[in-house]
C-alpha cells in the first residue's frame, strides 16, 4: 500500500518519529520551532495527513490550501485551535487525543495546588537569594491542604482524576458541571454539586477543569473571582482563556483571593506581565501532559488517527462524526 504524505508541524517523541518515518511519507520543516502561517500554509497544499499541535491554528484559509488533505489529526486533548465545522464543510476529518493524559495532568495540577498552598516556589526563591536566615514562627506561613474543600469547574476525566486526589487528603470535594451526576454517582466518588457561585464561595481551592468555547470564555472573571475566598487559590490546567487573566491580576494584586497556580495562559506564550511580577502566583509552561510515558501515547493515538483517515477508515478519535471516509 502507497505510504500516505503527512505534514508534522513539530518533533515527536523518537518512538513515535520512528513509526512515521516508516509508515508514511513524512513532510516537515525545521521540527524545532513553530512553522510560520506561510509555512503551514504552503506545507498542506499537497498532503493527505496534518499531524499539528494546539499552537497551529488550522482554519478556513489552510483548508483551502490543502486540496488532498483527510485529516487533521490534532497532537492534543482539545483542538479549539481548529475550525471544525469549516473541516466537516470539506469533508477532513479532525481527530484528537483523549483519555491517555488524564492522570498525567490531574498530577500537575496537584502539584501546581500543593506547589501554591505550601509557597514552594516562594521559598525556593528565598533560599536561592541566599536572603533566607533560617527558621522562624511566622516565616512564608501557607494554606493547610488536608481537610479543606475544593471546588472543580467542570468534571470530566481529569476533575474525576483531581477529586480522587483530594480525598486521599480528607477534602471536601465539590463539583459544577454542565450535565450533574445522578445522586447515585456522586456517592460513588464521594462528591457533592454546587451551583457556580455557592462552589466558588465555599471552596478553599477552586480547579478548572472545563474545555474552552465561546460559552467558557472568561467563565471566571472579575465577578467570579470576587465570590471566592479571600484565602482561596485558583488552580488551571485547561484552558488560559477560560480565565480573565486581567481580573485575576488584579485579584491577586489586591488580595481578593489569595494564591493562584497556573498551566496554561490566555495569549501562549505570552503570559500577562503583571503575573510576571506577583510572588503569589506558581506559573508552569504547559507541562500538564508533560511526562515521557504520556507524550508518547499521544503520538501513538496521533500517528494510528491520522493514517487510518488516510487509509480510508474511521479514525478512532473522530471530533467531527459527520465526516465520510474516503480513498
């Protein structure tokens, strides 16, 4: 069988480099940075298969360039970064990632909680300044963890993930979701539904844990952040936008809540500069999926995605289920 063309937009884990370098006639630019818009637009003209990241922005204008393509198979759990409807328009199939990063982000934004309630990475700084004089009573005084109550904002796989987390440390879990569990189910994991603004005023830390779309945009804003605790802390590992990065600078800042651990950034890769600035806050470059075992799996569901769509067949990640395969 003809190897299809695919274009990768970026450098896989080597297993997965391999794999496509075997199975498919593998097109690319420099894989150590960023295709430009010109790049990305000329390198789909003529291939079947665009492995792509959430940085690439595929719409109307590179679907229209890409005359054979099939699929964009999307190295990523989301893909708000692809038109899908101007895809389905033209008969491409959009896939995506799912469920192979689940724990591996639920970790993060633990980590990113413990990391914000204990002032780890204040004290890091403290002791790296070389300013540290040794232990005292009331020296970087933190948020007690153990027994507290978190709120998450949304509740798909990961926020189920985060709440087994949490009960390992006697928390109080509650949830806001779109569709609430059966009464049933909220037994079964130990969880109780809130209302958006009675979790946010109850919880001692609040995750978000919700996709981004035009409905979750900035979903937590000025007036959200002014409902949550004054001692609270706000974790995200989902999407930056879903988030007001403005209104929390400016939470932060004047002590409306407390602390904040932050994934992910409204405009990546570039981060609000006040946030730069403010010691309260833990900032990560987007590590949430960011373990060997994890990034390779995804190349796995990527790479088999994108050539059975180029084989004809049904991917097994299909975004779009009104796309018809095609030879």
């Amino acid at each position: 069988m003809r190897s299809p063309k695919v274009l990768l937009t970026r450098r896989l884990p080597p297993d997965s480099m391999e794999r496509l370098s075997a199975e498919a006639h593998l097109c690319h630019g420099d894989l150590d940075r960023a295709l430009t818009r010109e790049e990305l637009i000329d390198g789909v003209r003529d291939v079947e298969g665009l492995i792509c990241l959430l940085t690439d922005q595929i719409d109307a204008e590179v679907l229209d360039a890409a005359g054979n393509l099939k699929v964009v198979s999307n190295y990523a759990v989301g893909y708000n970064n692809i038109d899908v409807d101007a895809a389905t328009q033209r008969n491409v199939a959009v896939t995506n990632t799912p469920g192979v990063l689940t724990d591996c982000t639920a970790d993060m934004a633990w980590a990113l909680l413990m990391a914000s309630a204990r002032r780890v990475t204040e004290g890091d700084r403290l002791v790296r300044s070389g300013q540290w004089t040794g232990w005292e009573p009331l020296q970087m005084l933190g948020a007690e963890v153990t027994g507290a109550t978190i709120g998450m904002v949304g509740f798909g796989r990961i926020a189920k993930a985060m709440a087994k987390r949490a009960l390992a440390f006697d928390m109080r879990v509650r949830y806001w979701n779109r569709t609430r569990l059966t009464v049933a189910e909220e037994r079964e994991l130990g969880v109780e539904y809130r209302a958006l603004d009675e979790l946010l005023g109850e919880s001692d830390f609040v995750s978000i844990h919700v996709a981004l779309s035009d409905q979750t945009r900035h979903l937590i804003g000025k007036p959200q952040l002014e409902k949550m605790k004054p001692t609270a802390t706000l974790i995200n590992t989902a999407r930056g936008a879903v988030v007001d990065e403005a209104a929390l600078v400016e939470a932060l800042r004047e002590g409306k809540i407390a602390r904040a651990g932050l994934d992910v950034f409204e405009r990546e890769p570039t981060v609000h500069p006040e946030l730069l600035t403010l010691p309260n806050v833990v900032l990560a470059p987007h590590l949430g999926s960011a373990t060997v075992q994890t990034r390779t799996r995804m190349g796995e569901l990527a790479i088999e995605n994108c050539l059975a769509a180029c084989r004809g067949e049904r991917p097994p990640h299909l975004v779009n289920p009104d796309w018809t395969p095609r030879q």
